[in-house]
C-alpha cells in the first residue's frame, strides 16, 4: 500500500494508472477504521484495479467542537487494517491541503428536505460540511465508483442527490451495513461505550428487527410509536425512530404506498451517539 499526504503527488500517481486503463474505487472514511470499513475496501478491491482509501477527520462537518475533539484517531492500527484487505493507496491529508488558503471549496447546492429530517434537525450544518469534503476528495481523487455504507443512509442518499446535481459521471455504490456478531451495528463510535453500555446497545438492533417483522401488523404511525417506547429506558436519549421512503427520506404513512421503506434511529447511550436503520421494505 502506498501512502500519501500531498493532494498533487497522489493526483500525478492517480493519472499514471488511469493512464494504464485501471479503474478506480474510492472509499473516503474518517479513520477509527473497523470490518464494516474493510467490507467496503473488499468490495471495491472486487470491482476495481486500484483502490484507494481517504482517511480524513473533516472538522466542517461537526456542529459540536467537543465531538470533533472527542472522535478516536488510530492511525497505526489503521494502516495496519487496510494493508490487511490490500488496500492499494491510501491518501491521508492534513487540513491545509484538503482546504488550501485561496481555494473555495463551498458548494451552493439546494438538498431540500433530505437534509431537514432525522440527522438534519439534530445536527444543524452537518450534511454541509459533508458534501463540501466528499466533494472536495471525489475532485481530488476523481474515482470511477464511490463506496458508501448503508449505515449512514441519510448521508449517502444527499451524496448521491449532489452527484446528480453536479452531473457527475462518478457511480455511487451503497454497501450493506456490517454488524457485530450480537447485531450492533459496528461503528467507530462502539470503542466509547462502556461495558455496561455496549450491552444495552443492543436494544437498538433488536428494536429495528422487531420493526420489521410488525409492517404486516401495524401502521408506520404505531410502529414508530412503538420503538421509540421501546428505546426510552434507562441511559438511553432516543432522538428519533423514523419510517421513511429510501428515495425521498419524507415519512411512510402507509407501506402499500411505497416500494422502498427504511427505519432509522438514533439515540444515545449514555454519553455515545449511536445510529442505526434497517430497510423494512424493498
């Protein structure tokens, strides 16, 4: 795996291999890396001549300061990690070069409501800063095929709307949500819980599978209901449990008018922000 800090020498590599008809898969994460990251390294790898991995903490896209500070850096562990799934590249900038003094790197794109529902209300400027960085890096790497997880379905559903608002020729690929052997949800955000917590976690998974198996039964209205009953218990602060379309993220109110209707949570547990979803319907 070869690493790089500079924007410019990973451009001129990036041109070499397009140069030599390679195709390329990118995966942009934030580092903490886990098996949910490495299964979208994989399927890349599958897909694609050469791959190359973006690990990149965008301070634009945290509304709290405090969890920008508090988001876990494990750089050495996960070089180790990508060198373990052959990763090819792995392009790993500081700040200045991602957004270098004289560059504008805003986007005036209009999200509409897929950026005013679930994560939106709770962390206001959030998919801003987002789609600024994802951007920045897809002008920086210029892929062929993007891989995104499931997991965060809100942020890949305004990724692929900027991709089409911008006529980008760049495919979108949404990978299936990697989960812990107990059915968490793995997220680099599980090394924060405490033991105590990692176990209640587990609430939010089975929640969701329950969700599922009651659309024959109940309305999206009593279902929701339901849920986010079931997550208000001891140390947890569920925010939402939202029955949405896939495409449009607007709230289901009946599961015969809709072909794609997916559940999404969150909450949190204890001082951990946890998220979740499951597609119900498709």
């Amino acid at each position: 795996m070869i690493l790089f800090k500079k924007v410019e020498q990973l451009q001129t590599y990036i041109a070499a291999q397009k140069e030599k008809k390679q195709k390329v898969g990118f995966v942009p994460t934030m580092g903490a890396l886990h098996n949910g990251h490495l299964s979208l390294i994989q399927q890349a790898k599958a897909e694609n001549d050469l791959v190359v991995c973006s690990i990149f903490v965008n301070p634009t896209q945290f509304n709290d300061a405090s969890d920008l500070e508090k988001y876990p850096r494990t750089a050495a562990k996960d070089i180790q990690l990508l060198t373990s799934v052959s990763c090819d590249v792995l392009f790993m900038p500081p700040v200045e070069e991602v957004y270098p003094k004289g560059l504008d790197t805003t986007l005036e794109l209009d999200f509409g409501d897929l950026a005013t529902v679930m994560e939106g209300k709770f962390r206001p400027g959030h998919f801003d800063g987002m789609a600024q960085v994802v951007n920045r890096l897809l002008n920086i790497v210029l892929p062929h095929n993007l891989y995104m997880g499931q997991k965060d379905f809100q942020q890949l559903t305004i990724v692929r709307s900027m991709l089409r608002q911008l006529d980008s020729e760049i495919n979108l690929v949404m990978c299936p949500i990697v989960r812990e052997e107990d059915g968490l949800a793995m997220s680099s955000r599980n090394v924060r819980l405490t033991p105590e917590h990692r176990k209640l976690a587990l609430v939010l998974s089975q929640t969701l599978k329950k969700a599922k198996e009651l659309i024959d039964k109940k309305t999206p209205e009593e279902i929701q209901k339901w849920a986010m009953e079931e997550l208000a218990i001891a140390d947890f602060k569920p925010e939402y449990f939202d029955i949405i379309d896939g495409i449009t993220l607007q709230a289901v109110d009946d599961f015969q008018g809709t072909d794609f209707a997916v559940a999404c949570t969150a909450v949190w547990v204890g001082e951990v922000r946890l998220i979740d979803n499951m597609v119900l319907k498709s």
